[in-house]
C-alpha cells in the first residue's frame, strides 16, 4: 500500500502530476480561504455592512474591466503547441503588459459614469485608484501559467500564500488605524504588487522581455477572440448578481449578500480552481474521444472530485445559518440565511463543473462561447425575474434557476467532446437535492424571515 501510494504522488507522469497538483492546489485554495476568512471576520469588527457593499460594487467594477477585455493569453499558453516557445511567451506577455496600461486608463474613464449609475459618489475617487492593479498585474510573469501548463505548482502555491498573507495584514493594519473601507481598496493594490515582484523574483526561468511575433499574436488573436467573447459573457455569468441588486436593493443588503456568498462559494470557486489548473492539461495530454480507458480515467476523477464539492456545500447549506451566527455579531445575521440558499442553488452548477474545460483544451474556444452565453443570458434573466417578483429572496432562487436551465447546453458541450457522463450527473443530482430538502428543512424559519428583506 505504502509502494502504491508513493508511486501515486512520485514520477513525471500524467497521473502523478495530476494528483500532486490536486493536492497543492486544494492546499493552497484552503490556505487563502482561511485567510480570506480570517480577513473577513476582523474586518466586519471594525467596518460596516455598507463598507462591503461598496467594495462587491468595486469588484464588479473591476472583474468586468478584467474580463471585457481578455484575451485569453493564460489559457493559450496551457493548450498551444508552442506552450513553451519562448517567442510566443513574450508576445503573450507583451499582449498582456498593454491590456493592462489600457484597463487602469479605463477604470479612471469610466468611475464617474459608474459612480452616478449607483448614485454613490465614494465610487468616483475609489475606482481609479482600484484600477491600478490592472496596470500592475500586467507584468505578471508568463511562468506562473508555465508552471501550471506542466503541472508544477509547488512554488506558485507557496508564493500565492505569501500575497495572501500580505494582503491581509495591510487590511486589517489600515482598516483598525483608519475604520474606512479604503483599507480594502489600497491592501488590493499591495497584494498586486507583492504577487507581481516576488513571482517575478522566485520562479525559475527566464525572465519575460518585449516581442511582437507575428505568428504567436495571429495564434494568439484567432484563440482569444472567442475566449475575449466567452468572457464577457463570463461576467454576466459571475456578476449579474451584484450588478442588478447593487442597483434594486440598498448597499446594507449587498453588503449582507456579500458575506453570504463569500461562505457559500468555497465550494463551487475551490471546483473552478481545480478545473482550470488541472483539467486542461489532463484533458489536453488524456483526451476523453481518444480512448474508454481516457473517458473511465477521468470519471474516476470527476466522481472524487464532485463527491468532495457536495459534501463541502452541503455542510455549508445546512450549517450556514449557525456559522454566520457563531461568527459573525447581530448586524450581519440575515447573512445566514444567504448562505443557506446560495448553497444548496449552487449544487447544479458544481454537478457539472468538470465539462468545462474540454473545449478549451481541445482548443475549441467557439463551443465554450456558446455555453457561456447561453449561461448568462439565463443568469440576468433569472435574477431580474426574482428582483422583480420576490427582491432578495427571488433573486436567490432566481440564480438557481439559471443554474438548472444551463443544463442542457452543458451536454451539448460535453457530448461534442466526449466527456458528457450520464451516471455522475443522474447520482449527484440525487444527492443534490436530498441535501437541498435537508437544509431547507433546518433552515426554514431563517429563509421565511428573509422573504421580508429586500422584497
């Protein structure tokens, strides 16, 4: 037994790589939740609820600068054939210098427009300074997704680690000396640059200079057009949320919908960590059409890998309530009950969470456009439904629903690529909604209460 798990965790091949970077990436996701966490807890002592919905407005502020223009370098560097050419890697990292310097110029255009769109004017002077992080990520070094294209996270994960530590000790430093939710914008900054200067100081390989290939920016531009498009959508997808209750509810409840969803989402963001770190290489060196042997390889891994998530957000839909009340004081309690419910409407969407990445890695960025489309065109529809008709609570309901309605796209997608599998989504739906009844069923007082927030 001691042999075979040596040689599970040892050697340079696919399955070895897999499960060492599994490992790292799981330990490092749990690393930074527990700091984020951690953050969260002393934050909300010397902040206040509005605090935190200003700063889910800057997120989406930012998140929508990020991805209504990328252009998908990182995930060119994981699937090209020319991965590892230097000329490309430059390019790729001249690309991404630029779209940088373009998104900071951008956040300062764009802070009034947002600012009397959600008449709050701290909006106009904290959006700039925000966007300077855009600037700074630019130079991020192309090692980091090198690292990640082979499987090699050792060093990346413990980097991260120090960014994570970083981060947090400037904002509670700030927030205590100043009680403004300023401390969140500048430690954003910080971390930025610690990520910046330290990935470029200690990973190995040589370091990233201007290039202008020809041939890698045409292969980069035809890859990153559909990915520029899948992301854009990908932001609707992600952030319809907060946009629309940032403008139909007050900043208190954001502020308390940002809490309960931070809680909830471990889960389902440590599966999306998972899938684009590891999956894209496993799909690209093990295609599932390739061989049964492929397509039975990575059941085996997609069955660990959503047992794992479900019983995570099930602990958390039917405990959520108790965490929040045990953690956090009275002004935050209503957060509970998002918790609960973000929880159980987020299990559809980790059921299917390993079909992502195969049209990726399979270089078939139009198919993964086409999902991520449909999947927002549901999201805004579904949420702006639930404002409408139930405020808070609707919108909830309303992100589960997109959740479930996306199904269907999301075998399309999977079939086309031969990772569609029947059995796993068939069993963990029954289990999904064997949790959903449980945590409705010791939640239901708290969910009723918050049918009178926000509707």
């Amino acid at each position: 037994m001691i042999a075979v798990m040596r040689q599970r965790f040892q050697g340079s091949s696919i399955a070895a790589r897999a499960v060492r970077s599994s490992l790292l990436t799981v330990g490092g996701f749990g690393f930074n939740q527990g700091m984020r966490l951690l953050s969260n807890l002393v934050l909300t002592r010397l902040l206040f609820p509005e605090a935190f919905g200003l700063m889910a407005l800057v997120s989406v502020f930012m998140m929508g600068l990020q991805q209504f223009s990328d252009v998908g370098t990182t995930t060119a560097i994981l699937q090209s054939k020319r991965g590892d050419d230097e000329d490309f890697l430059n390019t790729a990292w001249s690309i991404q210098v630029l779209r940088g310097a373009g998104l900071a110029l951008a956040g300062a255009v764009l802070a009034w427009p947002m600012a009397q769109f959600y008449d709050e004017p701290q909006l106009l002077h904290m959006l700039p300074v925000a966007a300077l992080s855009m600037l700074i990520m630019g130079f991020r070094p192309t090692r980091m997704d090198t690292a990640n294209r082979h499987l090699l996270l050792g060093r990346v994960t413990l980097l991260d680690m120090v960014t994570q530590v970083s981060g947090l000790v400037v904002a509670i430093g700030l927030a205590w000396l100043t009680g403004s939710v300023w401390a969140l914008v500048i430690s954003g900054l910080v971390s930025c640059v610690v990520e910046v200067a330290i990935n470029w100081a200690f990973l190995p390989g040589a370091p990233n200079r201007f290039r202008w290939e020809r041939a890698a920016r045409l292969e980069l531009v035809h890859f990153g057009k559909w990915i520029f498009l899948s992301t854009v959508c990908g932001f609707f997808f992600s952030q319809s949320d907060k946009i629309l209750m940032g403008k139909w509810l007050t900043l208190d409840l954001l502020g308390l919908y940002n809490i309960g969803y931070f809680l909830a989402a471990f889960p389902m963001l440590l599966g999306g960590m998972v899938t684009r770190r590891i999956l894209i290489p496993i799909y690209r060196e093990t295609p599932p059409r390739e061989s049964q042997q492929n397509f039975l390889r990575l059941r085996r891994m997609r069955l660990i890998v959503t047992a794992l998530l479900m019983v995570m957000v099930g602990v958390l839909a039917c405990a959520g309530n108790w965490l929040v009340d045990v953690m956090y004081d009275e002004r935050y309690l209503a957060a509970g009950a998002v918790t609960v419910i973000i929880a159980c409407m987020q299990m559809p969407q980790i059921i299917v969470q390993t079909y992502d990445q195969a049209a990726l890695a399979a270089g078939d960025s139009k198919t993964f456009f086409v999902l991520a489309f449909a999947r927002a065109l549901l999201m805004i529809g579904c949420v702006l439904t639930g404002l409408e008709t139930a405020g808070l609570l609707g919108a909830l309901l309303g992100i589960g629903a997109a959740y479930v309605l996306a199904y269907p796209v999301v075998v399309w997608l999977a079939r086309r690529m031969g990772a569609w599998d029947p059995l796993h989504d068939a069993i963990f739906a029954g289990v999904g909604l064997g949790l959903g009844a449980l945590a409705g069923w010791l939640n239901w007082s708290v969910i009723v209460a918050l049918a009178g927030l926000g509707g």
